[in-house]
C-alpha cells in the first residue's frame, strides 16, 4: 500500500460536507424498506448501485429522495446516524458536523420531532461510545418556496438546542441565495449560524449571494469562484472555507476528470478550501477515498494533506479550545509521520 493511503488514514480528520440522507448505503436502504415495508424500484443491491450513474446534480437528487423514502422512525434516523459514525471511527474522523433534510421526511408526513430525535440520540451515542464530536446543521431545499422553509424554521425553533446551523441544498440553478433572505435574516436573529451551497452548478452571483445575503460562515462547494477573479480575492482575503466534495463534483460531472477539478489550483492560490465526501454511499467513498483520489491526481504531499485537515477544523463550529486540541493532534500526527524513525 503506497505511503500516502496509510498517511491519509491514520490523520485525524474533520468532515464539514456530509448530508446524512446521502450516507445510506444500499444495503441499509433494502434493510429499512423491508422494516418499513416501503417498496424500491430496485431487485438487488447490486442494481441499486448500478443505477447511480449521474449526469448532473439533479439527476442525482431525484434518485437520492427516493432513496429516502425508506427512512420512516426515529430508530431508522438513528441507524442511519450511527452507520455513518461507525464510518467515521473508522476513518478517523474526529469531528463532523452533519446536514439534514427535514422537508424530506416532513413532507412525507413524519414529523421534525422523528427526524431530530433519531440523528441527535445517534450523534450523541457516537460522542460517549465512540468520542467522535458532532454537529448538526438543518438545510433548507432551496426548490421549495421561501415560506416552506420559513415554516421548517418554526419547527426548528423548539429543537435549537441540537442545531448549531442552517444551510441550504437541493437544485441550485433558479434558486439563488436571495430567495432565502428573510428567512437566513430570522434563522441568525434566532442564534443560528449560517453557510449554503453555492456555486456548485450555480454561477459566482450564487456565491456573492451567500455571502452578502445569507452572510455565510462558509460556501458548501463554491468550486465555480475561479470563474471570478474579484470573488477568488475576496474569497482569499477573508480566508472563507470552501467545503470542497471532490468525489461528488465527478459524480456529478462539474469536472469530467478528477485531474481536471480546480481543488489544487484554488489551494495553490491561498483559498482555504476541505475535503469533504457530501453524499458517500452515491459517490463512491468516504472521507479517505476522497482524500485517495486527489492526493493521486494531485500528488499532493502530507504537508498539503495535513493543511486541508488544519484547514476543516478551523473551518468548523467548534470553540476556540476544541479547535487547538483537534490541531495539536493533526501537528503530532504530521510530525510523527514526517520523523526518520517513523519512515522505517
Ligand atoms: N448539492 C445540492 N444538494 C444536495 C447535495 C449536493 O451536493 N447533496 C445532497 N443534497
Ligand atoms: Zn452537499
């Protein structure tokens, strides 16, 4: 195994991009149909996999809400959280902060108690049993009107306690950030934080939006800034994270290659980008195959793998004395790695 994969899986690492809808593998999602007697257009595990060949960020959303169908109690939100979790022990993820669809699930009759309660008990199990730090973010779908997401808002209201942040998803183009206004206006008046995808299929304008607008802490994607060199400078200046999914932006044909995706050179120019996996069991891996796959098409070296690892926990929601102690350990890691002793 070349040195770089036992690098990559032995960092300690922070996840900031990672829809907990999109961690289902097939396997759970036959599991939970059956339990809930909720039928897939699928025969097999191995045709579900078969039929997750995007061409685009919707073709992909209409498979993956479907896919969610399947999730009904809050004993399958819990199963769902926890086998992410075990994924992230696995990996050595350390910290994560999550995104959830709650209008997925609310539209389908099941209520936001069901949802929250099933995530939030899993996440909270993973800390005592697993020591892996968490947090929640609740996305808005951004093809739903503004007063559908203002109405989740209120239904959020009673749950804040569990929610450190609002974000918003789904299908970008035709749904800029200012549709969302007032609602991000109240959701930060409340005490939320605040971050949104954009400029993942959307235009730059998306990205400004986000910023001005939404007053983001951080762009979920944001890989079409390079198309604007004012928004890269701003972007550089005021060291906005960019939570990168290099997987998915292949899956999702925004880049035709890995080797043709821009993480590199938006790295190269001082953007401070992640590394995140967004929807794993659709796009082929977790945390360490994404990190596989640029350091392969990049040949990235550790100290560059060790800056995107600084880069999310500094990036992430956690307070100022998590945040040294999770970067003291990715330092002893580099540095334990890098010595002469450790090479042999
Ligand atoms: N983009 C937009 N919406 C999403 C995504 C994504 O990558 N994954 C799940 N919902
Ligand atoms: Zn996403």
């Amino acid at each position: 195994m070349p040195d770089h994969r036992e690098f990559i899986r032995g960092i300690p690492k922070a996840e900031l991009h990672l829809h907990i809808e999109g961690s289902l593998e097939p396997e759970l999602m036959f599991a939970l149909g059956k339990r809930n007697r909720v039928r897939l257009p699928y025969d097999s595990v191995e045709a579900v996999r078969q039929a997750y060949r995007f061409v685009d960020l919707q073709s992909f959303l209409d498979v993956y809400y479907n896919g969610a169908r399947v999730l009904v109690t809050e004993q399958d939100f819990y199963d769902l959280t926890w086998a992410y979790l075990e994924k992230c022990r696995e990996q050595n993820i350390l910290h994560t902060e999550i995104f959830f669809d709650p209008q997925t699930h609310t539209d389908r009759g099941i209520s936001f108690g069901t949802v929250v309660n099933g995530i939030h008990g899993a996440l909270e199990d993973g800390g005592n049993h697993l020591g892996i730090s968490s947090g929640l973010i609740l996305c808005f779908l951004r093809h739903l009107s503004a007063e559908a997401a203002m109405a989740t808002l209120d239904r959020a209201l009673p749950f804040q306690d569990r929610i450190i942040a609002v974000g918003l998803d789904s299908s970008e183009r035709g749904h800029p950030p200012e549709k969302f206004a007032s609602v991000f206006d109240r959701a930060r008046a409340e005490g939320f934080l605040t971050v949104a995808h954009a400029g993942e299929e959307g235009p730059p304008a998306y990205i400004w939006g986000a910023l001005d607008c939404l007053q983001v802490s951080r762009i979920d994607h944001g890989i079409r800034c390079e198309e604007d060199d004012r928004l890269m400078k701003r972007l550089v200046q005021e060291q906005v994270p960019l939570t990168v999914c290099p997987l998915s932006n292949t899956a999702l044909k925004v880049f035709g290659h890995m080797r043709e995706h821009n993480l590199k050179r938006l790295m190269d120019a001082g953007v401070c980008t992640t590394v995140n996996s967004d929807d794993p069991a659709y796009f082929g891996g977790y945390l360490n195959e994404n990190l596989y796959a640029i350091t392969e098409a990049f040949e990235l070296n550790q100290s560059e793998i060790a800056g995107l690892m600084k880069n999310a926990f500094n990036a992430s929601f956690l307070d100022a004395s998590k945040k040294r102690f999770f970067l003291n350990e990715v330092a002893e890691f580099e540095n334990a790695a890098g010595a002469p002793e450790a090479r042999q």
